[in-house]
C-alpha cells in the first residue's frame, strides 16, 4: 500500500540522516573528539572476533526494530488506522532528530563552552534520544495489526524493547559526561533539576543511578 511505501522510504531516510550526521560529526566536530578520546572507551582495545559479534548483534537488532515493515509488506496488508499512527510518528521523529542535531549544532558553535538549553533542550535534555524512540515506536505500532505469529512478536519486541534500552543508556552515559563537564556550573544543575531527561512532561529528571 501506499502507507507501506512511505515507511520503507523513512527507513532510507533514517539511515540516510543518521549517516551523513555521524560523519560530519566525526570529521567536524573537534568537541566531540575531545570527549571521544578522554571520556568515551570507543571499543579498540576489543579484540577482532569480540568486535564481529558485537556488528553482527547490532544488525540483528536493527533487523528485528525494522521487522514490523517487512511483515507488513510480506502480508500485503492494506492501510489501516494503526499504519496511519506509525507513519506519522516515523514522519514526526525524523523532524525532531533532525530538528535537535541541528539546534545542538548550532549552539555549540555560538556557545562552546555551554550545556545545551534552547529549542527543544528547554523540554527535554536528550531530544534526540526521543526521536529514535518515537521512530521505532512508530515502526512496531504499525505491525501489531498484521504480525501473524509468535516469531513475528519476539522479533517485533525484541527490536523496539531494545532501541528503548539502548536510548535509556545513552542518556545515562550522556548525563555521566555532562555530569563531569558541567557539575559545578548552577546554571547546569538548575536546568537538571527543571527539564527532563528523556520524556517531556514526565518528571524523570535523572537515570544515572540507574543499572
């Protein structure tokens, strides 16, 4: 269908956006290199068949977050309202991911030295975080409709409870990092204290103690 169609081109666009922006963030940004090489273990001291299977089970996850469209297409489902919901959350993450990358961007390079606030980081500390749950919330909604058997749930599950478990422990991580950047600055603690963390509206203001 044409909903169908749409949502195999948000994944190439997904996969696209987040491409070509961790590239020019790793080419570009000399902040992020900083953090990369003093505060960030990047995983090369791992031996080579660790590394092969630490790729592959992330392919395997992107596989099973991706599933719910492909179940969908093997279905030949026609539209139905819950397609309709998951297609317009894809649409509106890939705004917000694109929307916070850019505002990020910019107020890193008109205040260094500062946290992010403005925009987006005035609701919410980790938008983009955000975004990626919505994006995949949006793909597993879209295939309750049509999953047909228990593999196709455990795939389904499998790819979106853990996209969820990996963007909590981003936020974690990123929240440790800012932690020891930003820990002595008022300014910093107060906006803590004030904006949450990963969800708007909901007062979940920390996940650093979090295991």
């Amino acid at each position: 269908s044409p909903v169908t169609v749409l949502m195999c081109l948000l994944l190439v666009a997904y996969g696209l956006r987040l491409a070509i922006y961790l590239l020019i963030r790793e080419r570009r940004s000399a902040a992020y290199r900083h953090v990369m090489a003093t505060q960030v273990n990047d995983g090369s001291d791992l031996r080579l068949p660790l590394q092969v299977v630490i790729w592959v089970a992330c392919a395997l996850v992107y596989a099973c977050q991706a599933s719910p469209v492909l179940f969908r297409l093997q279905a030949g489902s026609p539209t139905d309202v819950l397609a309709v919901v998951g297609l317009v959350l894809m649409c509106g993450s890939i705004v917000l991911e694109s929307s916070a990358d850019l505002q990020k961007s910019v107020q890193k390079r008109t205040r260094p030295g500062r946290f992010c606030d403005r925009g987006l980081y005035s609701f919410v500390r980790c938008p983009n975080y955000l975004g990626e749950i919505l994006m995949w919330t949006g793909v597993f909604v879209s295939g309750i409709t049509v999953y047909a058997d228990a593999f196709q749930w455990a795939c389904a599950l499998v790819g979106y409870v853990a996209i969820v478990y990996v963007m909590f422990g981003g936020a974690r991580r990123l929240e440790l990092r800012q932690g020891k950047s930003y820990g002595d600055d008022p300014a910093y603690q107060a906006y803590v204290r004030s904006t949450p963390i990963l969800l708007p509206f909901v007062p979940l203001y920390s996940v650093k103690d979090a295991t």
